[in-house]
C-alpha cells in the first residue's frame, strides 16, 4: 500500500508493503502533521515560532523540542560549524535536521507496528527497510539536478538512510557560515547515504555548506558515503559509495 500527501510543504510517501490496512499509513501521515504543526516556521502557531517570537522559555519547551534543540548543537560541534540552526537575524530555524529526525521517527511507528517491509520519503530525504510488493530490494534514483526527468544514479541503500541537499529544486538556501557572502557557486546537489536517514540528513546539509570540500569531509566520516555534482556537471563519489549501486 503506497501513498502521497503533502506536508511540511513537501510531497510524503509512505509504502507499507505488507500493510494489512490502510490505519498504519494514516497513523504515520498525523505524525509527520504533528510535526509540522510544531516544527513549521511558516506557521504563526507552531511552538517554534512562538520560541523565536520570546514567547516560550527553555524550561517550557516540549520533549521533542529539546531532543531537536540538542541533536542539532551537536550536528553544529561535529561539523565545525557548518551545520548551524541559527540564522542571522538570531532566530532558530531547525528545518534542516527536523525532517530526517521525522522520517527516522515515522520508521520507527512502523518497526513498532510489526511491518519490516517499508518505505517511507519527505522531500527527497529516504528511510527504507526490507523488500518492496514485489520481493526485490528498495532502490532509489538520484536526479540529475540539471533535468529532474532523468536518473543519474541507481541506488540500493538496503536498510540504510539516504538524503539529498542541493540548490537546484528550492535556489539558495544553504549558506556556508565560514565564507564570504556564505553562498555555495560550486556544486549544485549532494547525496549522502548513512546508517540512517537522520544520519544521512544533518550530515548532507552540514557537508553540502563545504562546498567541493564537502566530499572529503564524508570520506573521512565513518558510515557515510556521498555523491557529489558541481556546478559543470561532473559527479564525485567517496570510496565506498559504488557498494550501494550494485543490486
């Protein structure tokens, strides 16, 4: 059973291959609506936004607030920096990390419910377990940023997370904090496979703000592997990444 929605302003799959009804997918679906009511920094709302406007002190920030809060100070410390949820204006912006930590969650209501055949997708970002309806390992295609109607890259991540960063579906919107003007010219997409899909996205973003230099901060990071595409079109991949492109 495979369904779309759209939340947190991105398309949401949700596959449960051996899904007995469809009570499981709509049970994920709230979360991801829980989330967003909660995480969403477009909604006047949602407890983040009532954070950055002052109205919340620390003490009264919700459980899921605070394990965000501190995965993402910790993100901040391992990648020197680079990933960082405070904006300019000093306000916090927690979206780069919210939406792995969500699908890893969602994964886990499923693994509760019994189900180890899944597939679940926001926005690109994947956390897939087990084999699909038809028996065969989950794979998964990597775009070309430069003609979203074609693959570049097959994929067979097999229980592992997969996230993409890039610029070229939503432009600018991932800076580099250590440069001047912060804005990233040289490559345009990113992809980071990691023990899982949280793994996967705080660490895509962070090495997606590096630049060029984002590859060799993957290759030396143990469980991530990365696929990178510059600007001219040329892709670079770590050491260990054409493991996953073998069926």
């Amino acid at each position: 059973m495979r369904e779309t929605r759209i939340l947190m302003g991105m398309p949401v799959t949700v596959d449960v291959a051996t899904a007995p009804d469809g009570a499981l997918i709509d049970t994920v679906f709230d979360y991801f609506a829980a989330v967003d009511s909660r995480f969403s920094t477009y909604r006047a709302g949602s407890e983040i936004s009532a954070i950055n406007r002052g109205d919340v002190p620390v003490r009264n920030w919700s459980r899921e607030m605070l394990e965000v809060m501190a995965l993402a100070e910790r993100t901040r410390k391992e990648t020197d920096g680079y990933f960082d949820i405070r904006k300019a204006d000093g306000s916090l912006d927690p979206s780069g990390i919210v939406k792995g930590w969500a699908i890893c969650n969602a994964a886990e209501i499923v693994r509760r419910a019994g189900i180890r055949d899944f597939f679940i997708e926001a926005g690109g970002d994947i956390q897939s377990s087990g084999r699909n309806g038809a028996g065969r390992d989950w794979c998964v295609g990597i775009r070309n940023p430069f003609n979203a109607a074609e693959v570049i890259k097959i994929i067979w991540p097999r229980g592992r997370g997969v996230a993409t960063s890039g610029t070229y579906v939503r432009g600018q919107h991932i800076y580099d904090p250590h440069g001047p003007g912060g804005s990233i010219a040289d490559i345009v997409s990113l992809t980071v496979i990691g023990p899982d899909v949280l793994e996967a996205d705080r660490f895509a973003t962070a090495a997606f703000a590096m630049g060029k230099d984002g590859i060799h901060f993957l290759e030396r990071m143990p469980d991530l592997e990365g696929y990178i595409v510059d600007v001219n079109g040329r892709a670079t991949l770590t050491s260990g990444f054409g493991v996953f492109c073998q069926e």
